[in-house]
C-alpha cells in the first residue's frame, strides 16, 4: 500500500520541529505543509478539529494531533531507528522528562520571556530551577537518551536554537557557565546531521521574536 | 486507607517484583494506577501519603514534582499517573490489556488522556466546586461543554471508553465515577443522567467493576472532607455582602 504522510505545521514551531526531526530520522517521506495560523486553512479545522492547531500528521487520510502523540505513533508505526529505548522503565524516564519539558521547563522559560517585573523574577527563578533538573538528567550521558538521539532530545531540541534567540531579543543570559552539560549538550545536537538544516532562518526568528517581545513589553 | 496495606490477588506470575504506589486516599490520579494494577491482578503495597506532611520517600522518589501517584517496582520509581499507566502497560500486558493494539486508536487514546488531564480542561470543574457568582455560572457552562463532547465524540455508542472492556482512558475518566460527591456538596447538578444519558450509564458500569468497586473512596469520608476543603476556599460566606 502506498504510504502517504502529511504534516501540517508552522515555518516557525518548535512541536512542529520535533516531528520533521523524527521522520527525517526514520526516513520516512512526507509532505509539508506550511500553515499560516492567523488565517487557518480548511484543511487544518478538517483535521483539527478539537485544537486547531499544529503539527498535525496526516497517515493515509488519518490525522492525528498532539505532538507527544504524534512522536509515540510514529515510532510504533515505523519501527526503524527508535525514538524510544525498549525497556518499560527507560520507556518511562523518556516520558516524564517530555512532560516536564512541555508542561513545566517550556512555560517557565515563556513566563521568563513575556511577564514583568515581580512576575518575570518568579518565572525566572522557576526556569533556573527547571534547568538544574535537566542539567543533572544529562549526568554521564552523551545525550539525553545514551548514546544516540531519542525522545527527550527530540523534545528538549528547541533548547538548542530559541534559548540563543530569546538571549539576542531580551539581553538576558539563561543558559551559561551555570549548565556545562546542558550547553554542551546543544552544540552537539545542532550538529547532527539530521538537525543541521533544519533550524527556521535565524533573522526571520528574531524579528519574530523581537515583535512578540515588545507586544509582552510596550514602552511606558 | 491511612498507612500500609497489602492487596492479594491472583498473583501476577509474570515478573512482579516488589510493586509500592504513593497514592492520595481521595486522588483519582493516585486511583488510576490502582485500578490499573488491579485489572491486571498485579500485588502492590499501598502507601497513603499525606499531602500537606509529604514523606521522606515521597520527596525522594519525586523530587522533581514531590507529587502523588508514585509508582516503585523494584526500587525504581516512575512519577506522572499517564506515564505511569503506560510503564503497568508494558510491564505486565496481561491479563487486561488497556490499550489497543493498533497504533492509530492507541494514538487516540493518548490523545484524550492528553486532553482532560490539561489544566485548561480541568479547571471548570475545580471553579465548579469552589467558584462563585459570575465565575461559577461560566464554570458549570464549560463543564457541561465538556462533558458534551466526552459523552457524545469520545464514548459515543461504546459500553467503556475502551469499547467492550474498561481500557486506560476509563482510568482516566474515573474521576466522574465520584462527582456525584462534588454535586452534592455544591447542590447543583451537571451530569445528570437526562443530559447525559451515556456518561451516566457508563459511571454505572465502570463503580459496578469488582476492581474499581473495591477501591472507591469512602462517599461520607469524601462528603466530609470536600465540604470542610470548600469552606476554607469559598472567597465569600452566604451572608457577605457581593463585591
């Protein structure tokens, strides 16, 4: 049966990001399509119902929505180079530290980025204590899955090309001398072949950036 | 269920181990790791924390969230009830499978467990037990909106949410299986069994299961405890003045 695969994503996300890395590593071709989401296709709300958002991974007319979602079918419908160990306890370590990414690492880094004054010294303080958990994750290990990329690389990828974007807009510095591991751990990443090229074009994200950050700061 | 207590069943020859959870006696997160291990007949030790005196274990075995459910196989610890489901999953297929085979309805299992565990779609229901006014009137009508869509998109015509069988987004669903207890104690109803005729059945089915019968919290233990837990969060008395 021919395989047809659809992923619908942004120029710009990094949940769409994650999936293009997974396919990419299992081989597995695809068509991309770009959406602009303050003018949402048809197509999208077809497949999307629920959200409206992206990525969203089309499989022989099949959507199907989540990123985290999206990674798990992917691995158990294409079973080369796994995404995810094979023993139930690894298999479980994987998961939690994708959850802690989504659920806590990228919100605190976010509310750090958008909020003021007492507000952002909470965020940041919570985004320091995130980093000191994923700084000690990396302990003896090449990355986060061993000695090859796997799921938690995939999820905490984003840290390799948006930290030094958020840094450039805001004159912040968030990960330095403080997370050896964790700075060592993005130079490598961003050098896979497989994640190379595949990074948004640097000056369109910081002027996207630089935008979102003036919205969240207008000068008084 | 305070301290430890031993459940024996028809033992889970296949690798058990020494199997510990860190739950929370009125926790659906903390009951779905339960009800998981009791469907597939694994013996667990059962240690009741509580959460505003967490233990020594706990902080240990989650330093990360220091949250319940925690579950310990073999000194090991996995921490997240989704997570954790999955692991039970893996670890001891059989008997009672909890998700199904094929990758594309198991990725719509995922799915939905991803859904109502957001906190977006959990907090009209915590508004709806301790919100007031304005706040609570949106509440209720997002709560039924909710329910809408899970009796109508995601249960539809199925006995369970797992089709014949009481599969891991039932676990997840569980904590329907005693809102009652919330409605009683805000006396207002939202699921009622005329608005939603399925989710009402299917709350009956899933308390009638042996294993979930067994390890539901105690209806006048959790009348007492919510009632006293909303008193010290309701912003207003009945006869304060509305601001």
């Amino acid at each position: 049966m021919a395989e047809e695969v659809k992923l619908l994503k942004t120029w710009s996300s990094a949940f769409g990001l994650r999936v293009v890395w997974a396919l990419k590593l299992k081989g597995i071709p695809y068509e991309a399509i770009d959406e602009d989401l303050s003018n949402k296709s048809a197509l999208l709300l077809q497949y999307n119902p629920v959200h409206k958002k992206i990525p969203v991974l089309v499989h022989n007319g099949n959507p199907i929505s989540e990123s985290l979602v999206i990674l798990e079918y992917i691995d158990e419908t294409w079973k080369q180079n796994p995404i995810l160990p094979q023993d139930p306890l690894q298999r479980a370590r994987e998961r939690f530290w994708a959850k802690f990414n989504d659920e806590k690492l990228l919100p605190s880094v976010w509310g750090a980025f958008t909020k003021e004054g007492k507000d952002r010294e909470e965020a940041m303080a919570a985004t320091m204590e995130n980093l000191k958990f994923v700084e000690e994750e990396l302990k003896g290990k090449k990355f986060f899955s061993g000695e090859k990329i796997g799921l938690v690389d995939l999820v905490f990828g984003w840290l390799a090309n948006l930290i030094s974007i958020f840094e450039a807009v805001t004159g912040f510095n968030i990960v330095g001398e403080g997370y050896p591991l964790l700075s060592a751990w993005m130079q490598e990443f961003s050098e896979l072949p497989v994640i190379k090229d595949t990074w948004p074009p640097r000056d369109k994200m910081i002027i996207k950036y630089q935008a979102l950050y003036d919205k969240y700061h207008p000068a008084k | 269920m305070a301290g430890k207590q031993k459940h024996t069943r028809t033992k889970n020859q296949l690798k058990m181990g020494e199997v510990k959870v860190l739950g929370s006696w009125s926790s659906p997160y903390g009951l779905r790791v339960q009800w998981a291990l009791g469907l597939k007949s694994v013996e667990y030790e059962y240690i009741d924390e509580d959460l505003l005196n967490k233990s020594q274990m706990l902080l240990k075995y989650n330093p990360v969230h220091k949250k319940i459910p925690v579950l310990v196989h073999n000194g090991k610890p996995s921490a997240e009830s989704a997570v954790i489901l999955e692991y039970i999953e893996e670890t001891w297929p059989q008997p009672h499978p909890l998700l199904p085979k094929d990758p594309y309805e198991r990725a719509m299992v995922r799915f939905w467990i991803n859904f109502l565990d957001n906190k977006d779609k959990v907090a009209p229901f915590i508004t709806f037990f301790i919100g007031v006014g304005e706040e609570h009137k949106k509440a209720v009508n997002e709560a039924k909106e909710l329910l809408k869509l899970y009796e109508e998109q995601v249960l539809g015509e199925k006995k369970y949410f797992g089709g014949e069988e009481i599969g891991m987004l039932d676990l997840a669903m569980g904590w329907m299986a005693y809102f009652g207890v919330i409605e009683e104690i805000v006396d207002v109803k939202i699921l009622d069994a005329e608005t939603f005729p399925r989710l009402h059945a299917w709350i009956q089915n899933f308390r009638a299961h042996p294993v979930i019968k067994n390890n539901l919290p105690d209806h006048d233990r959790l009348l007492q405890n919510y009632t006293e837990k909303r008193q010290r969060f309701l912003p207003y008395s009945p006869h304060t003045e509305n601001a």
